[in-house]
C-alpha cells in the first residue's frame, strides 16, 4: 500500500512538474515572440511637437452653416494635437514619464487616426528595453454640452482587449481604474453657438455642430441711425450692418441676411466677425484664452485688438453722414425751387433732361464713393402720411399721373425726391431727401424695387403702409 501510495504520488508531481516545465517554456518562448512581434508592430506615430505648433491647414473647411443657422466647426488632426498640447501643458510629455519611471515604463510615441467609427490613437512605450505597441480605440460624443472622448478597447497584435472588461477586474479596483477616469471629458466656453449638439467624425476630421447664438451681439449698443448709414454706406460694415438691425434672439432671424453668405462660403463668417469687431472689442469675450485658444485655428489672422479698425469705421460713417447730408440738403433745396418737373414719364431739371452726374456736378465723385449712382435711378418718395411740406404738390410738377408708375398719387400733397439704388450692403433701397439735411435710406423688397427699376413711368416709392 505505501508503496502505491509512493508510486502514485511520483507519477502525480512527475506529470505535474513536466506541465508547469511546459507552461513555463510555453510562456518563455511566448514572450519572446511577443517581444519580437512587438518590435516589429507598425504604428502610426505623429510628430506631436509640430503638429500642435503648425499653421491651421488651409486645406481643411473648419467652418460650414446651414439654412437653419446651425454652425459646424471641424477640427483636423493638427488642430486637435494643437488643443491637446495647450490643454495638458508643454511639459506633459516629461511628467507623464516621471510617473511612469517609477514602473520603468516610458511614453516615446504617440499617434492619432480618425475615421467614422472612432478616434485611435496609436502609443509606443518601452518597459526598459523592451518596446510595447498597441492601439487605444476611442467612441466621442456629446451629451448636455459635455464632450466625451471614451476608450472602449486596446488592440494589441491585432486582439482587442475590452477596457470595459478589464475595469471590473480586482486589479483595476485596487488600482481605481473606473470607467469615468478612463474618459476624457471637455466642456467647451462657446461664444458663437448655444451649444455643441453632436459631434461627429469622418475622414481625418471631428465636426461639432450646434445652433449659432445671438447673445453677443446683444451687448453691442449701436443707435439705428448708424446701423442705416453702415448698411447703406459702409462697405466694410456689409454683413454686420444687416444683422445688427435684424437683432433677436431667434438666429434664423437675426441671421438671414448673412445666412446665404456663410452657406456659398463659410469663411465670410470671420469677415462678418472682423466688421463686428470694429464695432465692439474682442477683449471682452477674451477668445484667445478660451478652448486652450483654438480660435486660431479657424480664424487665423485674429487679433484682440481691432482699435484702427474701429477708428477707420466710425471715421468713415461720418464722413459718409455728410456726404448724405450734403447730398439731401443740394437735392432738397432744388427740389423746393421747383426745379424739377416730370413729363411723360420723364424728369427733367429746369426744362432740360435730368442727368444726375451733371445736376450734382463736381461732388458727383464725392457722392460715388459711399452711393452707386451709376446704377440708381431718380424717383418720388413718400412715407409720411400728410407728405412733405417743403415740396410743392404733385399736381404742380408733373403733366399727368401717366407719367407716374402708381394711380394712387394725391396730388395735394407734396412728395420727396429719391434715388433708386442698391446700398454697400447690396441690399435694394430708396434714398430720399426729406427736407433740408434730412435723408432716409429704406430696404425695398427685391420684386418692388425690380418694378421700379423696370417701369417705363417714373417711379413712385409709397411706403405709407409702413410707416
């Protein structure tokens, strides 16, 4: 019996012996070979240093809009490195292997790939001497204006090893890995839009999407005189003058004029935002300190400091006031002299056929650098609903209301001269001469002013509906 006993006890530790000797030569020769296979992973690594220092790639459309005044930013890997690097500081790569030292693990590489089904990045670290390649595979979304980039899984020699697993392992406890600490998570300061939406990827890009806001433009107090002669007169205030006198909370309001603009090309928002700029100091949304100053990469060539800018704009709508002026008090006066006649259809100036570069002589140069005189057209005003007192009655200047483009002439009243034209904002307006220095420049809707320009009587512009 002990003999048995002996024997099977031999033969026990004996096969055990020889399968922990086999797990063992196993678990060798397994790790050399991963070793070797780890060596030789390809991965994809970036320059990451210049990558975050480079240009915004022109080549990438880093701003779309859409009907409903939604706004798109789209982000490419330099601009992504770009964010990174500021938002963990210049010295994260040294202090990340501080830490790891302690393991005798070093950080030496790291890459980005993006595609429509997630965001990778490819990380190359040493134990020691021995490399160690693998891939962290990221979903990204976006969930109450919180930006979530979370791992799911590692790839390593082509298998996935799932993260979710491996936090509810005991080690990931005693470590305290837990699925929110693995997640990188981003709450964006917007100024542009309310909020992010969705966050979406596609080739080499990562798009956020959310509805443009108006609330920046609500701290900018401009009077509606001004706001009438930028539209009007300022080229350089095309696109904001529009938007500041359409202001509202509602940006598919608020933005219509601008909308078709920014959908044909993008880029004119940062022209828009130039102009708006002039009108009120970026310093007070202090936007090169926010979202680690990714501005910049959309909007290259900002700056905190538009002061020339806005000198250059206000200097020019005064001198646009009186060039207005100057023009509403010459046409006014001759019009109250009852220079002006209209005959068949025609207007004529003291007898003779009207030509608008010689009835305003040598200022007409002067006139055309804040008006398109060359492309408007004389005609009759009237918004007041008793007329302007200054002028003489309709009956008094023209032969019949034939020569008029409208039958519900009163030819009591007195009506102002105007001009038929489109303004620096391209918009269609009539500019009338109201008595005096006084002017008001009004948007026509687009199928009226066609049918003034168009008529063969002389056109009368009739806003008392409106007034």
């Amino acid at each position: 019996m002990k003999s048995n006993n002996k024997s099977f006890g031999h033969v026990f530790f004996t096969v055990l012996g020889l399968i922990l000797l086999t797990l063992i030569i196993t678990a060798a020769v397994l790790f050399f070979v991963c070793r070797a296979k780890m060596a030789g992973a390809e991965l994809h690594l970036d320059d990451v240093l210049r990558y975050a220092q480079s240009e915004s790639d022109s080549r990438t459309q880093h701003l779309s809009f859409s009907a409903d005044a939604k706004m798109t930013l789209t982000l490419d890997k330099s601009d992504i490195w770009y964010f990174l690097y500021r938002y963990y500081g210049e010295d994260w790569l040294r202090d990340t292997n501080e830490t790891l030292s302690t393991l005798h693990l070093e950080l030496t590489g790291l890459g980005l790939d993006i595609n429509e089904d997630g965001m990778t990045f490819d990380v190359e670290m040493y134990h020691k001497k021995t490399r160690l390649a693998f891939s962290v595979y990221c979903k990204a979304y976006c969930s109450d204006n919180v930006i979530t980039v979370r791992p799911t899984h590692l790839i390593i020699l082509g298998h996935r090893v799932s993260l979710a697993r491996f936090t509810s392992t005991k080690l990931a406890k005693l470590l305290r890995i837990t699925k929110e600490n693995i997640a990188f998570t981003y709450t964006p300061q917007l100024t542009f839009m309310k909020e992010i939406e969705t966050v979406a990827l596609g080739d080499g890009t990562l798009s956020l999407t959310g509805e443009m806001t108006t609330d920046y433009l609500e701290q900018n107090v401009i009077s509606s005189l001004r706001i009438m002669v930028m539209r009007f007169a300022q080229k350089e205030c095309c696109y904001i003058g529009p938007v500041l006198n359409d202001y509202c909370s509602d940006p598919v309001i608020c933005y219509s004029s601008l909308l078709p603009y920014l959908q044909a090309d993008p880029t004119v928002f940062t022209v828009f935002l130039r102009q708006f700029f002039a009108l009120k100091s970026p310093k007070f949304f202090e936007l090169e300190k926010k979202n680690e100053s990714i501005i910049y990469r959309w909007f290259p060539d900002f700056k905190d400091d538009y002061t020339d800018e806005s000198f250059e704009a206000k200097e020019n709508y005064e001198i646009a006031c009186k060039i207005l002026k100057s023009a509403a008090d010459y046409t006014s006066s001759s019009f109250t002299a009852k220079n002006f006649s209209i005959a068949k259809g025609k207007l004529k100036y003291k007898k003779s056929a009207f030509k608008l570069e010689s009835f305003y002589g040598g200022n007409y140069g002067k006139y055309c650098a804040i008006m398109d005189l060359e492309n408007s057209r004389p005609c009759l005003y009237i918004r007041s609903t008793v007329g302007y007192g200054d002028f003489p009655a309709i009956s008094k200047i023209i032969d019949s209301k034939k020569s008029l483009s409208t039958a519900g002439v009163e030819l009591e009243l007195g009506y102002a001269p105007g001009l038929l034209l489109r303004g620096a904002d391209n918009f269609p307006y009539v500019l009338a001469f109201t008595g005096g220095e006084n002017y008001e420049a009004m948007v026509l809707d687009e199928g009226y002013f066609h049918e003034l320009m168009e008529t063969e009587a002389f056109p009368v512009v009739d806003l008392r509906s409106s007034a």
